[in-house]
C-alpha cells in the first residue's frame, strides 16, 4: 500500500478479519449510514489505522444478510468441533456477511463493492 500511494496508483484490497478490524465493524453495525452497495450488500465509509501502517486508511466496510441455513463451528478440543445450527425462528436474530476493504480510490461505495 505504501509504494502505490507513494507511486500514486490507486489500490483496492480486502482486508482479513483481525481483531482490530472486527472491532471496527462492531462500532459501525448499529449505525443509520450505510447505504445501499448493489446485489443485496450494504456499505459504509470509515477509516482505519492498523498496528504497522504509517497512518489511517479509508476503509469501506461491507454487509448482507445470510440467506437459507446457517452452521457454526467450534472447536472444543483441538482434534474435534462441534457443529452447531443457527435457527431462523430465532425472531430477530440477523446473520450477517461482512467485507472489508481498504482503499486510496475516491470511488463511491457502490462502485467500489462491485470492482
């Protein structure tokens, strides 16, 4: 990131799910300004500065609801998971899908989702 913004040519990359990077998505879950990303996602803007970077980045956060059944796995031992189900009766209760991405682009969140 830092040589193509040193070199000014834009970059999109998706960020892993770190626990700084959950945590953000956290803060920003229950606010009114996501707007609508296309194909049934939903995004926000924000910025981000993780443990290593020289300075904040803008980040685009990205979401949508789960469709059909859910399976959760955990491990219990470190040779064995458990399996569990996510019931839809759960009244509710949303399962979300998330994404993020860090970007130097100006695009809007729209046309950054699709690319």
């Amino acid at each position: 990131m830092t040589d193509a913004e040193r070199l000014s040519i834009p970059y999109l990359f998706k960020l892993r799910q770190t626990r700084n990077v959950k945590q953000l998505t956290g803060q920003l879950f229950n606010t009114a300004d996501w707007e609508d990303a296309g194909q049934g996602w939903t995004g926000i803007d924000s910025t981000l500065r993780l443990q290593g970077w020289s300075r904040s980045r803008r980040v685009v956060v990205l979401r949508r609801r789960l469709q059909g059944d859910v399976a959760l796995i955990q491990r219990v031992e470190p040779q064995q998971l458990l399996l569990s189900t996510v019931e839809k009766s759960w009244g509710r209760a949303r399962c979300m899908s998330t994404r993020l991405l860090i970007t130097n682009r100006s695009d809007p969140i729209l046309a950054l989702a699709q690319l």
